[in-house]
C-alpha cells in the first residue's frame, strides 16, 4: 500500500506555484534614441494547486517516463500582440521617421526623432488600445526648442506709473501684452504630424496674448493719480548692501495694493535666501554679529515704513531695531525677520495704491502713487525718556568686532491727519531701545616675553550695526494698536 504525506504535498505545490508564477505583461512600445523598440506581451500564469496535487498522486504510479504536465491558469496580457504590431506600424514607426519642421511667428525650427523620443510614450487607454503621449512640458524646454521660441516670444510690460513735474501721475512706461507657446499649444502643433510623411510633417504653432498685470487704462480707473508720499533712506556703501536691498527694491517696485488689501514685506519680498538672489550680510542676533543671507534690508523696511506713515495708511505689524541706529528717524524705522517679525500695512485709501522703489549704491527712495485721502500728514517727536547708559565690555581675537556707545532711550512720534487745514485725527506710538554696549577690542597676547607693542587703533564703527535684533518694540498709545507689533525676544533681523 503506497500512502501520501497530504501536509508534506501540499507544501511541495506551494513552493512550485510560487516559483513558477508569471504576471502578465502587456505588449509595449518604447523610443530609445529616436527608434520603436517593442516590449514583447506575455500570459501570465498561474498553478491550479488543488489539481496539480491529484495530478502528481495520479502520476506517481504511471510507468512511462513522460512529463508530467500540471494544469495551470493562463491570464492574457491587456495590451497584446496584435496590438503592438498595430501600434508600431501605424503610429511608432511613422513618427520615427524623420525631423518635423515647425514654424512659430515666422521662426523656423526642427525636431528631430531622438528629441521626440525623448517626450513620447504610448500608454494603454481604457480599451486596451496603446495611444501616443507627448510630455509637452519637457519638450517646450528643450534648447532646440527652448532657443527659437524664446526669440519670438515676449513678456507683457505693465504700465509703469511716475509722477510728473506737476504732481500728478504720468505713464512713464504705457502696458504691451507680451506672446508665448504654451505646452498645449506646442502638443497640438506636434501630434498631428507624427504620422505623416515627407512635406506634410511641418506645422505651426500657435501663440497666445499674455495681458499684463496693469494696464496704462487700468491704472487711471484704480485711482493712481498723483503721489500720496515718498521717502528717501541713505546708508553707508557696502557690496552686501547694495545686492540685498537692490534685490528687495526689485521685488517690492511695480506692486499694486488694492483698496482695503494687506501688503506684507514677507510675502512681497520672500525669505532672504541664496536662492532667492541675496548674499550674505552682517547681522546682529542676541548681540552677536553674525553672517547671514539678507543683511541691510531693514533699509527697505524702514523706508517703506515711512513711506506708509506720511501716506496716512493703517500699519499692522511692524518692530523698531534694539538700540537706535542713527542715520533712522527717532521711533520711525522698521526691521524683520523671516518668520518672527514681518512689516505689513492695509490699504485704508480707499483706492489703490502702487509702490515705486528704487536704490543706489547709498540710498533708496519708496514713493506710494495713489489718490490722496488727506491733504497732509504731520510728525511729531517728544524727548528722550527712560534714558538708559551703555556698559563697556572689552574682546579679543579674530571674532571680535569694535562697537561704539549709545544710550538707550524710549521716545514717543506723533502721526497728525490734517485735511481742509484741520487735525481731524492723531495717533501717538512709542519705542523703547535698549543700550548700545561700547565694544573695545585688544590684541591678542603672545606666549612668552616680548616688548610690548603699541595699543591697536580703535576703529570706527561697523556698519553692520545697523542690522540689529528686533527686541525693542513700537506701540501705538492713542487710539489703540491697529495690530500685533512683532514677536517677543530678539529674533535675528535683517
């Protein structure tokens, strides 16, 4: 009697079915290097276990010395044979088989297959059936494309606002709706022609009208008719300086403040990063100078801060520097710091109100367009309070940074709103700055005896002392604030 271990069989078909288990695979066309290269499909298959143990049973008391053959279930793939040979003959091949020429605003260029290979695909759609895709995107930004596009294509300028000898606004630079290809535009133009041959694989490619984003028409029915205030920052020149705040001044120039809308240094100017085209300056963090990307464009805040004082406009949030930086108004100056400290500010005109920046090596000037909702603002500033002496600290060594004295000192300004020659509104806002220490450096010792050498020149104050921690805060003391003034501690600024 012949008796089968039904455990130890079953076991044995698992570990078959599971060795000699094939997954479909569908029929595929790819392009490698400008030519079809065809993915041959198979059926999957699958070992039917329950069967295949009988049939091994049945099996072992044969006398012949024949394969075995265990059933087994075959899956047909989605994409099959037929269908690749289809796909290659009348779509892969004939798209292969030459450049295409196109033309774009009277521009000539050509693509050739290894370009269009590779951007093209055929991928299954719900029929089975394999269908061309032009990864239109990669395309349009390659140079062969890229180059001729570019040179017909054009930006829309928008209206540029200045004001005139007489006061009022003048369009120094009158809007133009720009041209481009856009990527469905470019795959219209090349998927037609994929399949044809000779003279017929050449085509045009449509370009669009980009409107710009304010047009000269535009501008007048907004209201930007004459200058509501403009302010004027100068500091001393430093390579840092004059890319960062140059930087700044590039992306804040030429934005549009609607009625009753918020603008944010922050999100106008973006993190002060490499990457976003700053560079290194010197900063102050917890009175510590430090190097950091973005140094010097407290400049810019405290312009457009001023800027947004004299034009009578609602602040939000804004943070004076620690201890008071001499060449900033009393009380009337502004630092941040990406993520602790922003400056914003709402349009409370009425109508919109566009910012026109610009800088030197040695001085930026942000004028606020508009329409006037008084006929004047006022400044006021009371004495110093509160006054507080700096101490003197002594350093050593390549780290440390000649610092000059100021007392420390709370000040309040006043913002007075005349029209018709009356004051019909004051605010009052106060800012308290802490002591600026007196840093003195001497030189390192020598080890061992040496003659004594004479005393280092104390040198002038740095520069960078201008960007410093925004510890000390503006409040407004009457009415109340108009918003949060700034996160606590002494974040780095910039």
């Amino acid at each position: 009697m012949v008796r089968a271990d039904g455990q130890k069989g079953r076991a044995a078909v698992d570990r078959l079915a599971e060795t000699t288990a094939r997954a479909p695979r569908d029929g595929a066309i790819a392009f490698e290097k400008g030519a079809p290269k065809t993915v041959t499909p198979l059926a999957g298959i699958t070992l039917v276990e329950d069967r295949a143990l009988d049939t091994l049973r049945a099996a072992y008391l044969r006398t012949d010395t024949a394969p075995v053959v265990l059933p087994v279930e075959r899956t047909e793939p989605a994409v099959g044979a037929e269908e690749t040979g289809r796909a290659l003959q009348q779509f892969a091949q004939p798209a292969m088989s030459g450049p295409i020429a196109l033309t774009v605003a009277g521009k000539s260029l050509s693509i050739t297959p290894a370009v269009l290979g590779e951007h093209l695909k055929m991928r299954p759609d719900a029929q089975g059936r394999l269908v061309p895709a032009l990864d239109s995107k990669g395309l349009l930004a390659e140079p062969a494309v890229a180059r001729p596009i570019e040179e017909v294509s054009r930006p829309p300028l928008d209206a540029a606002p200045r004001v005139g000898p007489d006061g009022a606004v003048v369009m120094a630079q009158q809007s133009r709706a720009g041209r481009k290809v856009t990527e469905e535009a470019l795959g219209k133009a090349v998927l037609p022609l994929l399949t044809r041959t000779g003279a017929a694989r050449s085509g045009e490619i449509a370009t669009v009208a980009v409107q710009p984003e304010l047009t000269s028409e535009e501008a007048r029915r907004i209201g930007i008719k004459e200058k509501i205030s403009s302010f004027t920052v100068e500091f001393p020149a430093a390579p840092y300086r004059s890319t960062n705040i140059g930087r700044a001044v590039e992306l804040i120039n030429g934005s549009v403040v609607q009625p009753g809308k918020e603008w944010s240094f922050n999100r106008t100017v973006g993190e002060r990063t490499k990457e976003n085209g700053f560079v290194d300056g010197i900063m102050i963090n917890d009175g510590q100078y430090v190097k950091s990307p973005g140094g010097g464009v407290s400049a810019v805040a405290t312009t457009m801060y001023n800027a947004v004082f004299f034009a009578g406009l609602k602040p939000v949030e804004h943070g004076a520097h620690s201890f008071y930086i001499e060449r900033y108004p009393e009380g009337r100056e502004a630092t941040v710091a990406w993520g602790t400290l922003d400056l914003r500010w709402i349009n409370d005109s009425g109508n919109a109100v566009y910012i026109q920046a610009e800088s030197t090596d040695t001085s930026l000037t942000i004028t606020l367009l508009g329409t006037k909702k008084y006929d004047e603002i006022r400044a006021t500033k009371g004495p110093r309070t509160n006054i507080t002496q700096p101490e003197k600290r002594t350093g050593n060594g390549p780290a440390c940074e000649v610092q000059t004295p100021l007392e420390g000192f709370d000040v309040t300004v006043g913002r007075v709103f005349v029209q018709g020659g009356k004051e019909v509104r004051n605010e009052e806002f106060k800012t308290h700055y802490t002591p600026r220490d007196e840093v003195v450096c001497t030189p390192e010792t020598p080890a061992g005896p040496t003659t004594p050498a004479p005393p280092a020149p104390t040198a002038p104050a740095t520069p960078a002392a201008t960007e410093a921690p925004a510890s000390a805060r503006t409040a407004q003391a009457a009415p109340a604030p108009a918003g949060p003034l700034g996160a606590a501690g002494t974040p780095r600024t910039s």
